[in-house]
C-alpha cells in the first residue's frame, strides 16, 4: 500500500507559444492510498481509494490526461508495468489538463 497524508499538488500551465506566461493553477491534495495485488502470471491489480492523481494513464476524447480521481478504482498492470486493463469503478474523474486551459 502506498499512502500520502498531507500532500498538496500545484499544476501549472505553462502558457502557449504566442503567450509562454502560465495563466493557471489547480492545486490539489491527492491524499488516497494505492493497494497492490499480486495475480497470476506476474500481473497486479491496484486498486486507488481516497483521491488520487493519475498522470497520463486515461484517454479522455481521443489524448492522454492526468486526471484526479476521486473514490474507488482499480486496474491491472503486466508485469513489466504496462496497463493491461481499463480503469473501472465509480467515483468523480477530474481532468487536470483540461482544468488547466
């Protein structure tokens, strides 16, 4: 289990290209826990509780985000770490990217 009690996030935009000055900020406190399981074959599952902050693992409208999620989710990794398996769940999904624009 992996925990983070106290933890505040600051996310900055880093402006555009005609404007490179940030604009925008989302602060955010990603204080849930991480559960991992060992399955067979040398996968895991890891279930997130609380609210956790997941950096470019869900497609929202066809690009990566990172996004705030907010309750209970799990989803299953290969051994070598890749996500093998779509995150499920209920809870609110915050997309930081978007929040940033």
């Amino acid at each position: 289990m992996q925990t983070s009690p106290g933890l505040t996030g600051v996310l900055t935009n880093v402006g555009t290209i005609a404007n490179p000055v940030p604009t925008k900020t989302v602060t955010i406190h990603p204080t849930g826990a991480w559960h991992f399981a060992s399955r067979p074959g040398g996968t895991y599952a890891v279930t997130m509780t609380g609210v956790n902050e997941v950096v470019f693992f869900l497609e929202i409208e066809g690009r990566r985000s990172s996004v705030l999620l907010q309750s209970r989710f799990t989803t299953v990794f290969s051994a070598e770490g890749e996500r093998i398996a779509p995150f499920t769940g209920s809870g609110q999904v915050t997309d930081l990217c978007s929040a940033l624009i």
